[in-house]
C-alpha cells in the first residue's frame, strides 16, 4: 500500500506515473457513516474488469495505530485488493488536506498506469468534494493571530465570525473553534470572508472524468447501524486502543479530536462513566451522519451521479446494482 514520508516535509512517494491512461473511469463511493461503502468498494474491485483498487478518502484512517474507532478495513476484509492512503502517518502529525490531494493523485495515477481501476471510498466530504472541484488554498496560518484568537473563549470567536463572516457562523457549528479560528483568521489576511472565497472555489470547474455511486440512507435505517457499529467497536477494544495511544503519547491534537477518541479519552481521564461514553458516542456519530446526509444531498444536486438506497439489500445485491450502473457506460457529467 502507498505510504508517505513524514510531514510536514511531504513528498509523496512510491507510486510510479507511467504509462498512459486506459479508457476506463475512476469511481467514486460516497455515503453516510456506516453506510457499507468499504463493503461496496471491495465487492466492486474483485468484479470490476479490469479489476480496482481502493484508495481511502478518510482523514483519520490515514492515521496508524487508529484503527478500531475508524472502522478500518483489516487484513482478512481486504483481501487481495490493496486500499491505498490508510496507515500513511503518526497520529503525532498533522494531515491536511493538500496532503491527501497529492497522495490521492499519484495513487490514482499509479493505479491507472497498471491498467486497473482507482476507486475513491471514504467518508471525509473535504477529500471528496476537494477532488472533484479542486481545493481552495487559503493563506497560510499565522501563529500570532491563533494565539490572539486562542486567547479568546468560544462565545467571544462567535460573536466576532458573526461581526465579520455571518454565512460562515451560520454554517460553521458553534463549539468547533478550530474552522471558527481559521474563518477569523482567513479574513484578517485577506480582508475576504471565507465563505465568499469558497463560494468562487464552488463555481469553479468540476472534474467530470469519475463515476459518482452515492448510499442513500434514512435515519431510521442508518441509525441501528450506527448503534450497533459503536457497541461493536467497544466490545472489540476501543477504550483499549485509545489507552495505549494516549500512553504512549502517540495522539496529536488532529488525531486526538477524531469521534470517539475525544469521548474515550475524556472518560480515561475520569469526565464520564464508561456506559455514559459509549452512548455519547453513539449519540456524536449518529449527529455526524445526519450532517453528512445534509452535505451529500447538496453533493448530489451539484456532482449527479448514481444514487440508491441499499437498506434491505445484502452486499451482494448492493454490488450488483452497482455494477450495473457502471456497466451501462461513461457516466454522463452532473
């Protein structure tokens, strides 16, 4: 599988770009958390002629060591189909999304070089809509106003964002003081709202060489998976794997935030009771995929693409329909 070098001195690496491009599309799977995207993504490149491989759209499987709370395919689930950008980093360094734009390109390009398939699974949106529409390239950050606006309490960051850039106070959620800071900080540099810059970079050209096969889910059928994928995880050693990262002091503040790693560390440190963690994780997540399902519905008013509901049908069923669609011929542009 692809890895990288250390970062932030990125160069990646170890993916040859040679020879020309076959006439065959690059996929795209997209759908909600717990959605059967790798299941999906792994049917489809064993059938697939010539057959794919997987290269991971996920901004904390990119992490080694994370791999119980990001739902990273293992060994025996992926088989003989190698899944390219997981496993790339420490949990100690940051990972932005020019790193994976980057990496994801060499790998797509490698793959296709090799007559083979490149499919694009993953559930990070930025990845995703990044590598269709390009990637908006903000200034660069300035410590000094971090520190400035890191001084500041969250409430006072919000009033100032809504001072500055209401469009991106109303988008942006109120305790994330992470893009709070940078939408500040964007605007302080350039005198520009960020929101006005993303929308110029929303107009922008798309990429209309790569099939979109999209997972509608409703809330009452993602939601069971999702409770029941939380209670998995735990009983499979989560707390465990956030235990031994933590002494080994192997979690960055990027990595550190990750669902369920930030939850699992507050109740090592005695904030919560195990049973209160696990449904407060249960509780985030389901959150995340109802955000995720807002975000997709505008992804596919935008990018088109093939659309179906997978609830009630087996993996099987879910690859063959797919299958079907990307048989049908070269998916037209959104």
């Amino acid at each position: 599988m692809f890895k990288t070098g250390t970062v932030p001195e990125f160069e990646p690496t170890g993916c040859a770009m040679t020879t020309t491009p076959p006439d065959q599309q690059t996929i795209l799977i997209l759908g909600p958390t717990a959605g059967g995207k790798t299941s999906l993504a792994l049917g489809l490149a064993r059938l697939l002629e010539p057959r794919g491989e997987c290269i991971g759209a996920d901004s904390m499987q990119v992490y080694r060591g994370m791999d119980i709370g990001t739902a990273k395919p293992d060994a025996a689930e992926l088989g003989d189909i190698p899944h390219h950008l997981i496993d790339v980093v420490e949990p100690t360094d940051a990972f932005t999304v020019d790193h994976w734009l980057k990496s994801a390109a060499h790998c797509e390009q490698d793959i296709i070089s090799r007559g083979r398939v490149p499919i694009f699974v993953g559930g990070t949106n930025l990845y995703l809509q990044s590598l269709l529409g390009g990637f908006l390239e903000g200034p660069e950050p300035d410590p000094v106003l971090r520190a400035e606006f890191d001084a500041l309490d969250t409430p006072a960051l919000r009033t100032r964002l809504e001072s500055v850039d209401p469009a991106s106070c109303q988008r942006i959620h109120p305790n994330d003081r992470r893009r709070t800071i940078r939408a500040l900080e964007v605007h302080a540099l350039t005198g520009n709202p960020i929101s006005m810059m993303q929308g110029q970079w929303e107009a922008a050209p798309r990429r209309t060489d790569v099939r979109i096969i999209g997972l509608q889910w409703d809330p009452e059928d993602i939601n069971p998976r999702i409770n029941a994928r939380v209670k998995l995880m735990f009983e499979s050693g989560f707390v465990e794997e956030v235990r031994a990262l933590r002494d080994a002091d192997r979690l960055g503040p990027q990595a550190a935030e990750a669902l369920g790693y930030k939850q699992i560390n507050e109740h090592l440190a005695g904030l919560r009771s195990l049973q209160d963690t696990i449904e407060e994780v249960k509780i985030r997540t389901r959150r995340f995929a109802k955000q995720q399902r807002t975000w997709l519905r505008r992804f596919q008013h935008v990018f088109g693409g093939f659309w179906f509901k997978p609830a009630g049908l087996g993996t099987e069923d879910s690859v063959n329909k797919a299958l079907t669609n990307i048989n049908s011929g070269p998916a037209s542009p959104a």
